[in-house]
C-alpha cells in the first residue's frame, strides 16, 4: 500500500457547527477530545484535486491518548485506513519525514499554519 500523510478533518453532518465537526473529527481519527480555539487557516490548494477550501483550526487537548482512530464514511474507509497519529514539530522542518514535503494538501497547510504562528 501507499502511505501519506492527512491533517484530520472531513465534512460537517446536518445540523452540526464547524467548531462541533472538528472535534467530532478529532475523536474519530485520533481518539483526543479537543477544545477548538480558533480558525487559524483558510486555504484553498491550487492542485487540489477536490477542489475545496480548506479550514485548519487551533485546537487543545483536553481527553485522551493519541492514536489511530477510523474513517467512518463509507466511501472514504474503503480507500485507506489510518494507521498512525503522529505530530510535526511546527519550529523545524528538520525532523520531518521526506514524505510530507511531496504531499499536495498536508504541506501547504503545515506551512501556512507555521506562518501563521510566526515560525516561518
């Protein structure tokens, strides 16, 4: 199989705000409860093949232990499996895994997050 690397996240369910989604998100990928803090990113990727504008919000954990949740959409679950919970230091580049730096969705939204928070 082929590993990437994807920032948690998916879409809204009926009635749900967006702040109520990331943390239902958080749960389900990652098993962390958070309290979300703020919008921190608005971005739309220009190779991005889904054609969304993508929100990445400042969260703090509040419950659990990090690790490999499930997708449960349907059509997603059937695509891939998350299989690791893992954290980029935000200071350096340094440590990072090769992979990130070839993928199209996660390293512009890392690197607009680390502009953002001023380590770029």
């Amino acid at each position: 199989g082929r590993s990437y690397w994807v920032i948690p996240g998916g879409g809204r369910e009926a009635g749900e705000t967006e702040e109520d989604c990331v943390a239902r998100e958080m749960w389900e990928e990652t098993n962390l409860m958070v309290q979300v803090e703020r919008l921190l990113v608005e971005m739309a990727l220009p190779n991005d093949p889904f054609n969304k504008v993508r929100k990445t919000y400042l969260c703090t954990i509040i419950a659990g232990e990090a690790a490999p949740g499930h997708e449960p959409e349907a059509d997603a679950a059937s695509l891939y499996a998350i299989t690791e919970v893992a954290w980029f230091d935000l200071r350096s580049e340094e440590p990072w895994e090769a992979s990130i730096f070839t993928n199209y969705i996660a390293y512009p939204i890392i690197q607009e997050i680390r502009r953002v928070l001023g380590y770029l």
